[in-house]
C-alpha cells in the first residue's frame, strides 16, 4: 500500500491534508502555478486495480482530478483561471 502524506500548503484548502502518492504527484505538479488559486484533496478510496489513474473532470471553478495508483485512489479539487495549462502542466509530472 502507498506511504500516504499530509501536505501543508498557502493555497491548500479543505480539512483532508492525507494525500496518496498519486495525489502527491499532482499537488506537487501544480501548487506553484500562478493560475492555480486553490487545491482541495479529497477522500482517500480504494481502487479496484493497482493500475495508475489520472482522469480530468471540468468544473464550473477548474478542474476536478482523479489520480490514483498502487491500489488508492484520491480525488483533487483544482481551482484554477486556466484549465488547459494546469491540465498540461500535471501531464507533464505524470510518470509514465
């Protein structure tokens, strides 16, 4: 099972500070951008393979990401003013 992580961040929000070590990823991938306003981790899930995920859903403030690997799975809540350059931005971080 993933070693999970509290994060601690300015633009960190929300009361789940537990990240997984694909949620660690995306944070780690986004935090400094200029257009990132806020990030709010979410519940940590199991995943039904130990598969890497990395799914992208649009919402009215950003981004919603699902990011999970190694049998968790966490959903990260991205509010940003440019969608396409945090998209592209935790592509770029995402192992292959």
């Amino acid at each position: 099972m993933a070693k999970n992580r509290r994060q601690s961040h300015p633009k960190m929000g929300g009361q789940h500070t537990t990240t997984v070590t694909a949620g660690e990823i995306v944070i780690k991938a986004i935090r400094d951008l200029a257009c990132v306003t806020k990030f709010v981790p979410s519940f940590i899930t199991n995943s039904r393979s130990g598969k890497k995920i990395l799914k992208f859903f649009e919402i009215p403030a950003g981004l919603k990401v699902k990011a999970g690997a190694e049998g968790e799975c966490q959903m990260i809540y991205i509010y940003t003013t440019d969608r396409e350059k945090t998209k592209a931005t935790i592509l770029e971080n995402w192992p292959a």
